[in-house]
C-alpha cells in the first residue's frame, strides 16, 4: 500500500485540550532547556568550525553517516530526505517546545519542576557552570560539540545528581521528539495509520449531558460505577442486565473508531495519564497506564491470558477461596466468550516469529497468546493509539454496549472527587459521590473554550470505585478514608527490554502485524512460588521503542533511530514478589509512585534479560543493546556474519558478553 492510499484512510484529528496557563521557567530557563535540547537532539552540518547551532562534523564524516542514512531509505523516500533529518534539530520543530510546555507544566510534579529550574539557573551563571561543566561560560553559550561532551560527561560522572538529571533530560527531549519530528516517520517508512485493516463502524453512546449553571446537577441511581475500565465495564453490563439502574463515570472522552489510532503524540494526552507516562519517585520506574473511556482495555494489546493455577492458590491461601473454585473459572470463561478469546485466528507478525523460533531452538517453553479480537484475524500493531478497526474487543466495543443497551448510562469527562458518605443505622455507610463534570466543546472536541463546567452529585444506593491500580488509592483516600493499607502493597510487574537489530535480513516493518501473540513462560517460575520472569513482545511504534535506546551523542542517535525497520525488541515481565505504594502528591493531589524494584524481584530480570539475548543471537541479531546506559551492546563480528558456525550461544564472545552483564545485572537504584 503506498503513502497516497494510506493518506485516504488516515483517521480524524484530535486536537488537544488547552494546555495549563503560564510559564513554568523563566526566558533565561527556556533558553538553557533548548540548549540541551538541541545538544540532544542537534542538526548536523559539515564543518571545520565549532558552532552553536549545529553539531559540526567533518566532510568524510558527514559523508559515511549520510551514507549509512541513505542505505535504509524505502526506494519511494524524498532524495533530500537523510539531509533533511539531519539538519532538523529540537528547536526547529515547532510542536516540540509546545509539547514539552504542556509536560512541564501539565505532568511533572512540582518537587520535578523546581529541580529543573534549579539546574537550569546554574547552567547560567559562572559558579554553576565551573562545578557542572568545568567551564566558565554559560552552558547555551557553548558550541553544541561541547555542550555534548557535557552531557556525556554528566551520564557518567561520579555525582548523582549529574547522572540522574542527564538520564532525565535525555529521556524527556527523546521521547518527545520521536512524538513531533516530521523526519522520524518518512525517515523509518513508518506510516500514519496501519497498512492492514481497515475501519470499523463503533458504538453510538448516549452521554449525559447538563446545561450551564451555577449549583450541583444532582442525580440519583442504584450504583454509580467511577470508571470504564474492564472492571468497571464488566460490572456495568453484569448489574444493568439484572435490572439496576447503572451510570458510569469516566474522567476521559470517547473517541470513535473514526478518530483512531491516535498520532503518537495525541494518544499520550487523550488516552494515557500524565501524557504517557508516570515515573516513580525513584526514576528508576516507568509506570504507562491508561486513561481513556474503556480504561486499559482501549489501549492494551488484545492478550488475553488466564489466570496461572500458582496465582490462584496464593490468592485463595491468603483468605479468597473464590479463587481456587470452579465459579471464578466460570467467570473467566464467561468473560472471555463474550470477547471472542482464542487462538484461532493469530497470524503472527516478525517480531513474535522471532520470539518463537529462538525460543524453540533454545528449547523454551513457548505458547500462543489468546486474543480478544471476537474470533477475527487482527492484524494491527497499532492499537496501543486506540483501535481504528473496532476488532479489539476491550470494554467499549463489548461490555459498555451491552451495559448501555441494556438500561446503564454515561458520564464523559466527569472526575470523581470523593464518595459521599452518610450514618444509616449507625453504620458510615456510601450513598453516593461528587465530582466536576467539564462538557465538550461546542465542535464536539476538547480543544475549545466555551466548554461547560458543573459540579455534579450523584446519589446512589452503591458505589462501585473501578478506577485501576493507581487512581482508586487516591480517591479512597480524597473521600476520607483513613485505612492505612490504602495505596499500599503495589505490584507494577516491572518490565525490562532487549532489542537486536538484523540488518542481513530484510526490513521487518516491526510496527506491522498483533503485537502481542506469543508469550515464553519458560522463567514464570523460578523461586517456586510463582515468581519470574515471561518473555513477551511490546508494541513496535517509533514513540514506545526508540526512548528506550541509550542517548550517547546526537549523531549515534540519530544514526541508531534509523535502523528501527530491522529491529525487535522483547520484554522480560517480571511477577514481583516486593511490593510498593501509590500515594497523593502533597503539591496537588496528583498520583505519586513509591516503588523499588527488590534485589529479589532484580534476579527473576536479569535472568529474563539473559533469555531474550540468547534468542536474539540464535536468532541472527547483529546488534543486542539493553535499555540501559550501564551495558555496552553485544556486536557480532563481521567473521560471524549472522552465519550458524555450530557454537550457537557457546560463541565464546557472546558469552563473555552475557557474563558480564550477569555480573553487573541491573543497574542500580539512582
């Protein structure tokens, strides 16, 4: 399919609600912040002299990696086109500055935000810069040649604080460049919207909506469900469908088939929380958690896995025999009916090829992941940016028609504040919540501003708090609550990646195809207990797989990004047996993560890590990087040539390679 065609198809804008008001750093601060930003991600000329607009190269240089650029071009690319994303830098894309305001000001915490600044100040005075960077002049004074060898300097240096903020800055200026660049898709042949597929016609939902005015709306119900997710939509079918009346709450908007998928850089405020991704106190965590009408269900991956016997049991031996019973299995199955799991239909796409047949040749234990596409072949690697096709059956193309038709209404853009309580026979007992209710705009969007705000009451006989792992703590905890387990005990399953670039093979187009339809539970168990690591896939677009690659100067970068097409990445998921705690920001409220990754919990990783290197290799990868800056990457030698010699993993340099890392293991807690 070519470019022309998929422009015929690509879905509807989506544009963004208005960003918060005011500046968050002063025009000094702007202008140090996008001097890293362009040190980070710079245009690159030719030239003998340093300059501070341009990261200068020489001739033979700028020649090799043009070159290089050039050769991975798709034969339709624009001849300027490696010239192109080599001159562009961070500051040369209007959307950039406009998406790191609203991340600065919108998704950051405060304590973050004043760090920033403090940084930033001292990169512009004397003092500062002499104990930052040895030099005397300001930081945005320097060539970017310098401030590069600043910013490498800091990723290694022996001061925490130095180390931390180059992880942090190198992080924010990537991820938000891949989700604003106008080279990154034509450079990568990555398209707007998916080749397979086409799309599909979705639910007409009925919301509530109230007029403008100045006291509560109040409204009464037998449950009020605080959110949409797969619990909350489960929940809303099942209790409609037996004659209660139902009203479903949602903090986000729904957005049609139509409108889906999402551009990179829209999804992370429409369908995501805090833009995409909530980090944990420590950094050392990234948490990426829904926030859309359907909840994760709008967003996850189509795998539907059953819960393992070793789960079960443990959940039954700490008081929940429901669990071990033959009514929670019926329960599943039901579930699952209803979505059309199965196995049936997956046409499995390179990178879970790759997974398998490594898998296989190691002798792993590897199985097909069931799909909740309702019995259809769902060939679509995008649906992390919401699902085009309406084949995912998460909770708005199942449950929440089901609850609708069947008495249940629904709230849009309603955020839940707290539950009302009142003293019934002695008893502190719920009768219903509050919460502020913000309509669309008079387009049907949210990016307007005669948009409608009102306090709404919801009364109601019982309330049912469904708003995923890190926001019911929160609400729980608005509305009063004083239990002192409330946001504590938090699992996160923490992930670590392994990607590998093939470059002898033919492009793998690895945004192409499910994403996740195959899974190595090989490692699931490994203290006995249920605790372990599985070997997954992750979704394959540009925004989710090139942050993870380690930032060692612009052009390595920019030169790393371009090899994508052949690349697969892999997930170890690690079952954690150690535990954390959500908890309110004390500035605002917002979700805060208190979360450690165990030196117990860091084993099951490693390990995992190491399995996914060793199918890589049997695989043919040339290249094998982790996504961390403490690890060199793995480069086969050019004698090897992805060429089966008999060694296999016995390859005496791969293996010095997988002894060191299994000495350093993972890196440690900054």
């Amino acid at each position: 399919m070519t470019s022309t065609q998929l422009n015929l198809i690509s879905p509807l804008e989506t544009p963004l609600p208005p960003a918060r008001e005011g500046e968050v750093l002063t025009d000094s601060q702007w202008i140090t912040l996008m001097a890293i930003a362009d040190t980070i991600i710079p245009s690159i000329e030719v030239s003998s002299d340093l300059s501070l607009k341009s990261l200068s190269l020489s001739a033979s240089e700028y020649t090799t990696a043009i070159e290089a650029v050039k050769g991975r071009l798709l034969p339709e690319a624009s001849v300027d086109l490696s010239r192109q994303y080599f001159r562009e830098s961070a500051s040369s894309i209007p959307a950039f500055r406009a998406l790191l305001q609203r991340t600065l000001a919108d998704f950051l915490p405060e304590e973050a935000r004043k760090g920033i600044r403090i940084i930033l100040s001292a990169l512009d005075t004397r003092a500062g810069c002499l104990l930052t960077t040895g030099y005397s002049a300001s930081f945005h004074l320097q060539p970017i040649n310098i401030r590069q060898q600043i910013l490498q300097g800091w990723s290694q240096s022996y001061l925490r604080p130095l180390r931390t903020s180059a992880k942090a800055l190198q992080n924010l200026m990537v991820s938000i460049w891949i989700k604003t660049s106008p080279t990154i898709g034509p450079i990568l042949g990555f398209p707007r919207a998916p080749v397979h597929g086409k799309p599909g016609k979705g639910y007409d939902y009925k919301f509530i909506q109230f007029p403008p005015g100045g006291d509560p709306e109040v409204l009464e119900t037998d449950v009020v469900i605080i959110g949409s997710g797969c619990g909350g939509g489960v929940c809303a079918k099942n209790l409609a469908e037996a004659g209660q009346r139902v009203i479903v709450c949602e903090k986000s908007y729904h957005w049609s088939p139509e409108h889906l998928p999402m551009t990179e850089q829209d999804s992370g405020i429409h369908l995501f929380a805090k833009g995409g991704i909530i980090q944990s106190d420590s950094a050392n965590i990234a948490c990426i958690a829904g926030q859309a009408f359907g909840g994760g269900g709008t967003i996850n991956w189509s795998a539907s896995l059953q819960t393992q016997a070793f789960v079960r049991r443990e959940w039954a031996d700490g008081g929940l025999p429901l669990f071990t019973s033959s009514e929670y299995q019926k329960s599943l199955d039901r579930v699952c009916s209803r979505m059309g799991v199965s196995t049936q239909h997956v046409e499995h796409n390179q990178n879970n090829q790759i997974l398998a047949e490594g898998a296989r040749k190691l002798g792993y234990s590897c199985k097909a992941v069931p799909q909740n596409t309702g019995g259809n072949q769902h060939h679509c690697g995008y649906c992390t940016l919401g699902c085009g096709s309406a084949e995912k059956q998460g909770p708005v193309v199942s449950f929440l028609p089901d609850a609708e038709r069947a008495g249940a209404q629904f709230i849009e853009g309603f955020e839940a504040h707290k539950v009302l309580f009142s003293n019934i026979q002695g008893k502190k007992t719920a009768t219903g919540i509050e919460g502020t209710w913000i309509s669309r705009d008079s387009n049907g969007g949210v990016s307007g501003t005669d948009r409608i705000t009102r306090r709404v009451v919801i009364k109601a006989n019982r309330v049912i708090v469904s708003s995923g792992t890190l926001q019911s703590p929160l609400f729980l905890l608005r509305s009063g609550l004083t239990n002192p387990h409330i946001g504590r005990n938090l699992h996160l399953h923490p992930a670590t990646v392994v990607c590998a670039v093939y470059p002898d093979q033919p492009r793998k187009n690895p945004w192409e195809g499910a994403i996740l339809t195959q899974v190595v539970d090989e490692f699931q168990n490994l203290d006995g207990y249920g605790h372990g690591a599985k070997l997954e896939c992750m979704t394959m677009l540009p925004s989710w797989i090139l942050p993870f690659q380690v930032w060692r100067g612009g052009l390595e970068y920019k030169t790393l990004c371009t090899k994508m097409p052949w690349m697969s990445c892999h997930l170890a998921l690690v079952r954690d047996r150690d535990t954390g705690r959500v908890y309110p920001d004390p500035f605002d409220g917002a979700c805060r993560i208190d979360y450690t990754v165990s030196n117990f919990d860091k084993k099951h990783a490693l390990e995992g890590l190491l399995a996914a290197a060793k199918i890589a290799y049997v695989e043919g990868a040339k290249e094998i990087f982790l996504g961390h800056g403490g690890m060199p990457a793995f480069i086969r030698s050019e004698s090897a040539n992805g060429e089966d010699t008999g060694e296999g993993i016995n390859d005496p340099a791969f293996q010095a390679w997988l002894l060191k890392l299994r000495r350093r293991g993972l890196p440690p807690i900054e």
